[in-house]
C-alpha cells in the first residue's frame, strides 16, 4: 500500500510529529542521563584520580590515569576477593539455586494443592523478608553458644561462621534466593506439552532421560535465563557482609565487600571506583557468555 502521509510530513506513525514526540521522550532521556549516564562517567573519573574521603588528596585530587587499575589488578585482596565471588556465585547461584528451584517446581507439579501452597509459601518468605531480618535470624541459628543448629548437633561452642565462612554465605544465599528460580521454572513447565510427557512415560523412558530429551529443550531458554539474572544478582549481592562481614581473614570478602571497605571504610575513592569499574566489566563477560549461549541454536 502506498504511503497516505503527505511529502515532507515529519508525522511519525503515531501520528504527534518529531517535535510532540521528542517532548514526551525528552523527560525519560533527562532521567536517564542524570540517575544513569551522569553517574556511570562519574565513577570513570573518580577511577582515574587519586581522590579520597580525607587527607590532602580529598581537595588536591590529581589525574593518575590507569594506576588504580593496575594496583587493582595487581592487589591479592582484589584477586582473593573475586575468586570468592566466582566460587560464591557458582555454588549458591549456578548450582544451588538453579538445581533446587527446578527440583521444587518438577516436584510440586502434580503435588496436592495444599502442599504446593505451603512449600511456595515458605520458599517466598525467605525471598521477601528483609535482609537485615534474615540476617539477624541466622546469625542467632548459627551462634557458637545458644544457636539453633549447635543445639540441635549437641555441639556447643562450634563457631560456623568462623571456620566455615564461604560454605555459610553459600547455603544461605540458596535457602533466600531460591524462590525466584522455583517461580521461573513452574512457568516453564507449564509450558511443555503433556502429551510429550506421556509419549516418553509410554516410551518407557526413565526420569533423567524424560528431563533430558523432552523436558529440557522446552525449558532451554528458561534455564539460561534465569542462570543470567541469579548470576548478576549474586554477583553483586552485599548481603553476605551483614553475616560475615568478609572474615575471618578475608575468606569471605565478595567483590561488593572489598568495594565497600575501599572506598567507605578506608576512603580510597580513586581506587574503589577503579575497581568498581572492573567489577561491571566482569558483569558484562558474564552477561554476554549467557546471552551467546541463549541465541546459540540447540542441535
């Protein structure tokens, strides 16, 4: 159909024109630039200088260009600090709550009605309780003298957080942030036909082949999916310092720990906006990896 719009009309296809169009978009884009981009160019000055919270260098800020980066890249507590938070990630994120919230959703498919309600119930509590809350309520279960769990094992005095510092953020951070993956995967179950299910049960295939050659092509997306946004929210997650705080001897310290004692409490703003500025660049890598892996074609 030939076009109606008369020439030189710089009507869009709503109809308001460039200039009423821009006016509706002009507030978005000023908001953008001020909580977003503004920000982000901040942080890469921030990263070039050698500014601090105190001391001579918090007024007479000079340019040192990609030191910081360097001193980063070249400091074992920022190495240390990120492979604890690639071991975090893996196992509270990759494995735990990935493996558990899809055993949760295959489980509770055919589960009475009132036992999906009550284990849904459960698993979203922990989820939507604050984080302050839920760190206060492990901290009690997991004390040396009076917790739960030493009362329950009869072991008094067993310090968890002490001598099992990463194993400790790890099971929490699954038991709380399971249920985003649980909620994922019902839906994508849902989603895979039940006459495939009851082809493969007549076909006499085992549970693990069912999964494998009829569950998981349907529910192959999903799962990517939700391994990216639970990867990035891990990632980046601080909740791990209200239980730790990165000890004993850093065997705890996730990047958004080292990041928050460099630059809040010993001040080096320069330094901890450096390597701020990597920790995004690690995000990204991840973020492209799954969505290379997400647009490649199962065969």
């Amino acid at each position: 159909m030939a076009d109606v719009r008369p020439a030189g009309s710089d009507s869009d296809v709503a109809g308001l024109g460039r200039g009423k169009a821009s006016a509706f978009v002009t507030p978005a884009l000023l908001l953008i630039a001020a909580f977003l981009v503004f920000p982000a160019l901040w942080l890469l000055w921030i990263g070039l200088t050698d500014l601090t919270v105190s001391g001579r260098t918090s007024v007479d800020v000079s340019f040192v260009g990609l030191d910081n980066y360097a001193n980063a890249l070249d400091d074992p507590l920022f190495r240390n600090s990120l492979w604890i938070t690639l071991l975090f990630v893996f196992g509270s994120a990759v494995i735990g709550q990935n493996f558990l919230g899809f055993t949760l959703a295959w489980s509770l498919r055919d589960a009475a009605r009132w036992l999906r309600a009550v284990v849904e119930s459960l698993v979203l509590l922990a989820w939507i309780l604050p984080s302050s809350v839920v760190a206060v309520l492990w901290i009690a279960m997991l004390d040396r003298d009076a917790g739960t769990i030493n009362q329950l094992l009869d072991n008094p005095g067993y310090a968890w957080m002490i001598r099992h510092p990463l194993a400790v953020i790890i099971v929490f951070n699954i038991w709380r942030g399971t249920a985003f993956s649980m909620l994922l995967y019902s839906a994508a179950l849902s989603t895979v036909p039940p006459s495939h299910l009851e082809t493969a049960r007549l076909a006499g295939a085992s549970g693990p082949q069912t999964l494998r050659d009829v569950v998981f092509p349907h529910v192959r997306a999903h799962v990517l999916t939700n391994t990216l946004l639970i990867s990035l929210w891990t990632f980046n997650d601080f909740t791990p310092y209200l239980l730790t705080r990165g000890e004993p001897n850093h065997g705890s310290e996730t990047l958004p720990i080292f990041l928050y004692r460099q630059g809040i409490d010993d001040g080096a703003l320069g330094y901890g906006a450096a390597a701020s500025v990597l920790m995004l660049l690690i995000n990204l890598v991840l973020a492209l990896f799954y969505l290379r892996l997400l647009r490649r074609r199962p065969k």
